[in-house]
C-alpha cells in the first residue's frame, strides 16, 4: 500500500480520488481547461512516502507549461498555441495549497480562511502586524471586516500574480511559515489606509479593499509589503540635492541608508558639486569630482538592501553642462579603469533646451565647473530654467560662454549626444530630465525647483539641499551631549498607486479614483518616514502619484491599434478623464480636511494650471474655480509609474509600456515561466503589437499627449532594434523633447539573437 505524507507531518493511505476532486475544483469554470487532460499530462508517478506538497507542485508546473503548447499540423509544420485559462488552474493549485499551509499554522482544520480576528490578534503578538490595528479598531469592528472578505477574489490571480503576492508581500512567521492569505493582505492594507478616516474608517476599510481586492487598483510595493506591520514606511522613492560640501555629500548618503534599509529608493542630484581638478580652500586641482561621491552612493546601494527583497536602488542625476560629463557618461560602461565605475547605481542627464537647440542646429556646447561658475560669474547655473518669454538659464549660460576668465570645455554637442547614445545602446542610461519642460510645467513654481527625478522618472516635485547651521557641545545635567542645528531642504517622497485601467470602466474611474487619492492622503498622514526631512516636506506638499497600468491591455480590451490616430485621440481622451476626477478628488478632500499649506501661491490657485493646459470646457471651469475657492489638498497629484512587479500581481501591461511580447518563456532563477499579454485571446491578438516592432513615434507622441494631462511626468520607455541607426536613435530623443516629453527612462535595446515572430503563430 502506497502512503502519503500531509503536510502536518502525518501520513494516510493514497487516495486517488482526493487529486482527482482538487484538479476537477481547480478546472472548474475555466474554458478549455480539462481536468482529465490535466491528470494524464501530469503522469504523476506515485511512490511510498511521496509528499502532498510534491503531487500538487508536479501538477502546478504542468498546468502551467500547458499555457503554451506547440502543435504540428497535418503538414508537419510546427505552430504555437496559448490558451491563458492554465495561468488560473495552476493559481488555483497554488492557492488550494497555501490554504492548507495556513491553516496548519494557524490552528484550524477547515479548507480556506480562517477566523480574522485570531489572525491580527496572533500577528500583533508576534510583532508581525503593528499594535495600531487593535488600537484604532474594535475586536467587533474587526470580525465585521473580516466577513466582508471575498475569498472567491482570490481567483483572480493567475498564477505568476499568485506566487508573486505569496513569495514577497503576505506576512509569514519567521520560519517562513504561511500566516496571511491574500484577502486579508488587501483588508489589513485597507484597514491600515482607512484609519485617519476615524469614525468612518470601516466603512473606507470596506471600499477601499474592494478596489484592491478587485485587482482594480494597485499599491506601490513599499505599501504592498509594508501597511499593517510594526514599521510602515509606505513610500516608494525619495530624492535629495547634494551640496558642494563634505558635510552634505555624507548626509545624502547617511539618509539613502536609512531610506534602503526600509525599502525606498533614492533620486540624488549631484549637479552642485565641484568639477575633477577643481579648486578646494584656493589650491588648483585638488577636488577628485563627482565621480568618487557617486561610487559612495554605489556602495551604499549595496550594502543597505531594500528590507532583503531587493537590493537598494539610486539614480544619480548630473547637469549635461558639468564638466565630469564625459567620465559619468562611463560609469556604467565595462571598458576603462574599474575605479572610476558604478555598475549599481543608475546615472540620469538634467538636459535644458538650449542643448537641444544647439544639437539641432549642430552647434557646440561648453562644459563648465559648477563652483568656477559661482566664483567668477556670481550665480549658480543650475539654479534656474527657460520660461517660455524669460529665458533665464539660456542668458546666464551665453554670459559663461561669453567670460574668458571662466575655463570650459567646449566640444560639439553631437558629439555629446553620440557619447549619450552609445552608453544608451549599450547599458540603457542614461535617463533623460527635460529640465526647462519640467520646470515650466511645475504647479509650485513660487515655492522651489525641480532639479531632477526619481529612480523611475515619474516624479516631479520642488527640491532643495539641506544645510549644517551648527554643532554645539552641550551640558545636559552633568552629561555632554552634541546638538546639531540643520535647516531642512526639499526632501521629495513620492506616493504611489496605480489605476488597473485593464480592468476598469469609465464610471468605475470615477467612482475610484476619488477612493485612491484619499488613499494616498491618508498615506502621508500615516507615513513613518525614515528621515525627518522627508517628513517636513511631506507635510508641506502633500505630494502623491496617482498613476495607471495596464495601458496597453486598455487598449487591447478596445481593439484600439498602437500606432494609430485613435490611439492619440484615446490617450487625450483618457487622460483627461484621469486628470479631471484626481483633482476634483482632491479640491472635495481640501474641503474635509484643508489645503496643503504651500497652496497660496500655486498655480493651482491662480489658476494658471488651467489656463496653461487649454482646459476651457464647463465643467474645467467650474473645477478652476472651485480649487480657487477650496484650495487643493495635495500639491502635485498624478505620476505614471512602471508598476512592474505589481501589474504582474494585478495581471496587467505595466505602466504606459507596450508589451514586450504577446507570449514567452520567461527563465528566472533557473525555473521557466510561460508568460502571456493579459487575457491573450484570437479577439485581441493582432492589438497585442509587440514594443520592439512599434513605430516610436506613436509612442513619443502618445506620451506628450498624455504629459498634458499629468503634473508630474511618466515613467517612459523607448525600445529599439540592432537595425536603428544612430541618426534613427537621435531622432526619438528629438521627437521626445519637442513633443513635451518630460523624461525618459531606458533605452531598451533588443538583442541580436531574435526569437520567431509570435505574428507567425497561431
């Protein structure tokens, strides 16, 4: 007699018809999803001592190798089908075997959730949830949310979202055992978000885990993984500005510690600091430039790690004037001296449109020392941008150029941009910040300046340094202690969700969008900020990101063609929509709970946002108004993030991105991994273009007409082929920029070795 191990340890007889019945439950509903074929494939071979664990994880690999299967037909030609509906068999597999983890763990003996009270009382407990839970919600309050659960959401997931959710996010023991299950992984996340709500927070509990739960709506990673737990830093990425001092280059690195250790990136600009061979205390050539300070970054990158999830992550942003141009441009290239690298960190050009009128016109562009600059010529160039009418950083920069006194490089700015280029081929930085299109568009333009973005280019926000005022020894009863006096720079942090737009209608944009602003409000309310500076600006700005994924899965869903009018025509049309319900969401929450204080002033409340925009429509009009009259409660509102992880989870197109292919085999880890455009079928198909085959242009011109729409900027990528030539390349950096495009992320290059056209597949 064959026996098999359960998974508490005992064993029992086999019992074939137990597999039969769970294959048949995990099958059920789905088209084309046999259970019987799924049994013969699996050719499960069972021995004495064989594991439950080891007959579900045989037939989860092959449900999941059945998504794509390669035929031959009566020619013997060989042809590939997909058939997405496996992805959901084998999630379902991998759920049914996650319910029987938790419930061992968690001391009950029935298939599904358990009591969620129990849960949230266990893991406060355990030092796993924060004590917060149990103080803002009563015990009758909790068993409430915890009835309102939708187990069934679970088979939403496919199964990549599924492992996905369960491998980094759900909240386990310290063994690893399994504790949360994914519904109440969205419930403790709404509940956590609904608390400044007070005493309406479970009724905000309860909407806002519809819309997570629903897959509608998803939150950055930080709060994914964080909301609910003792530590919840919930923010995704911050940035700072380094001074050109000892003092300020090690306190920008002492906060991106601080900043990876519980799980947010870094944006650093480095644009203020000294040129290599620069002056120091008068003596000629003695500053080593930026390159030293960024390999610093680099290092802290990866001894700090993101909470053991993933390794800390910096974007190091220079001015395209600075005389270390050329030695950045080669930190992440493999050829020269290894001591002047950073293969770690991600590097980012802060370009104005000057440089772009001189590549145009193919004239040349000077490279000068940021401190030189100050020293002779009395101001700071990086310190202002072009307005439209007043031209101020283009005046200062002829004066420079204008100075025999002041050294400079001068050089052919082709010659700049093929440097650009060839490390974009080759590495896929660096990003490009439109500096002057930023700036102009900057809703806070009375308050500060943008100097550059965040590790993903969708943040635009005002930033500043912080400055050393002094150190003082002082006697507090009879003990010395130092007192350090800082006054406090611009310290961005950005807030992140996304709208699913693959699986959402024009009315539930309405009603969610509303629901994800105050999500995001009440983020920063909540928000342990790791550094106090990023605390104070918070509190200033208000600042959130609202964004979408699941772009390309819209356009899908409407059998909308890439490259086509409509397309534009859509991307004006659905932007417009987004922008308009975000900033009357948050005008309605200004009148619950107040403006952000640097509202006055904004062109938010003068009303030149608006006007700027061309938004002349009745309802935009009364909107311009009512801001005016009830302020804003967040300063900047929308940003279009990548969401890569996370529109796995939610089974979308991530971002704004097209889809890299419409179906493949992903290796990860050495394991392989059938991936497939969402709800791939024979309707959508031929919508499903894939990135590299897309004419850029459609895509340069979709994002600036998004752009209008969006205070913030995009997360955008452009995606080439071995056959662009470099002129082809230039081109798109040109469309980009006269387009309105703020920033761009990579420079995805196809490798040479091309994989058969999926177009030729069935």
């Amino acid at each position: 007699m064959i026996t098999i191990k359960k998974r508490n340890g005992m064993s029992e007889p086999l019992c074939v018809e137990k597999t039969k019945k769970m294959i048949a439950f995990a099958c059920e509903g789905l088209q084309d999803c046999d259970p019987v074929e799924l049994e013969l494939d699996a050719q499960i071979q069972f021995v004495d001592g064989m594991s439950t664990k080891e007959i579900q994880k045989v037939l989860i690999q092959t449900a999941i190798e059945k998504v794509i299967s390669t035929k031959k037909d009566d020619f013997g030609n060989q042809t590939k089908n997909t058939n997405i509906n496996w992805q959901y068999v084998a999630a379902r597999l991998f759920i049914f075997d996650l319910y029987k983890e938790a419930a061992i763990h968690r001391g009950y003996t029935h298939f599904g959730y358990g009591d969620f009270y129990g849960l949230v009382e266990k893991l406060v407990s355990m030092q796993l949830y924060g004590t917060y839970l149990l103080e803002n919600y009563s015990k009758d309050e909790i068993v409430e949310l915890g009835a309102y659960i939708k187990p069934e959401r679970d088979y939403l997931l496919n199964y990549e979202g599924a492992k996905l959710l369960a491998d980094r996010y759900l909240i386990k023991g310290y063994q690893k055992e399994a504790y949360e299950l994914f519904q109440e992984r969205f419930m403790v996340i709404a509940m956590h978000l609904a608390i400044p709500e007070k005493e309406k927070r479970v009724e905000y509990a309860k909407k806002f885990y519809d819309i997570l739960s629903k897959l509608q709506t998803t939150v950055a990673t930080p709060t994914l993984a964080n909301a609910g737990t003792a530590f919840y830093q919930l923010s995704s990425c911050f940035i700072s500005v380094v001074g050109d001092n000892l003092w300020s280059i090690y306190d920008v690195n002492q906060k991106f510690s601080k900043v990876s250790k519980h799980g947010g990136a870094l944006g650093i600009y480095v644009g203020k600091v000294r040129a290599m061979n620069s002056q120091i205390r008068g003596v000629e050539n003695a500053s080593g430039g930026v390159i030293p300070w960024i390999r610093l970054y680099n290092d802290t990158a990866v001894a700090v790690d993101q909470l053991g999830r993933r390794k800390g992550g910096a974007t190091i942003t220079l001015d395209i004037w600075h005389a270390d141009l050329y030695d950045f441009l080669e930190l992440k290239t493999n050829n020269g001296d290894d001591r002047r690298k950073a293969h770690d960190i991600f590097t980012s050009l802060s370009v104005p449109d000057l440089f772009m009128e001189r590549l145009e016109a193919r004239g040349e562009w000077s490279l000068f020392d940021p401190y030189l600059v100050e020293k002779i010529m009395g101001f700071r160039l990086e310190d202002c941008y072009d307005e439209v009418d007043e031209k101020e950083f283009t005046r200062r920069y002829l004066a420079c150029e204008a100075n025999p006194m002041l050294k400079r490089i001068t050089v052919p700015a082709l010659d700049v941009m093929k440097r650009i280029m060839k490390s974009a081929v080759e590495t896929g930085v660096p990003f490009m910040f439109f500096r002057d299109t930023v700036n102009r568009a900057n809703p806070n333009k009375h308050a500060g300046m943008i100097y550059s973005s965040n590790l993903c280019q969708e943040i635009a926000q005002n930033m500043s340094e912080s400055y050393l005022l002094e150190e003082n020894i002082v006697d507090e009863n009879g003990m010395p202690q130092i007192q350090t006096k800082i006054t406090p720079g611009d310290m961005v942090t950005c807030n992140l969700n996304s709208i699913n737009l693959g699986k959402v209608t024009d009315e539930d944009l309405a009603n969610n969008i509303p629901l994800q602003i105050r999500m995001l409000d009440n983020v920063i309310t909540l928000n342990q900020t790791p550094v106090p500076e990023a605390r104070i600006t918070s509190d200033k700005y208000r600042a959130i990101g609202l964004g979408t994924s699941g772009y390309h899965h819209y356009l899908a869903n409407h059998k909308i063609v890439w490259e086509s009018e409509k397309h534009l025509e859509e991307a004006d049309r659905l932007f417009e929509e987004i922008a308009y319900h975000a900033i009357k969401a948050s005008m309605e929450l200004a009148k619950e709970k107040g403006s952000y204080p640097a509202f006055q002033g904004s062109e938010w409340e003068s009303g030149a946002y608006f006007t700027r925009r061309g938004y002349k429509s009745e309802r935009w009009v009364k909107l311009a108004a009512d801001v005016k009259t009830y302020g804003l409660r967040n300063g900047y509102i929308l940003a279009v993030a990548p969401t890569g992880s996370t529109s796995n989870i939610a089974n979308t197109s991530a971002g704004i991105d097209p889809i890299f292919k419409r179906y493949f085999i992903e290796e990860k880890k050495g394991s392989f991994m059938p991936k497939t455009a969402p709800e791939l079928n024979e309707q959508n198909f031929w919508y499903y273009k894939e990135a590299h085959t897309i004419n850029q242009v459609y895509s340069i011109k979709a994002c600036g007409i998004r752009q209008r729409h969006v205070d913030q900027a995009q997360s955008f990528n452009l995606y080439i082929t071995p056959e662009y030539k470099a002129k082809d390349i230039l081109n798109l950096y040109m469309e980009a920029w006269k387009n309105g495009v703020k920033t761009i992320y990579y420079v995805r290059n196809q490798s040479l070795e091309m994989d058969e056209c999926t177009s030729c597949s069935s």
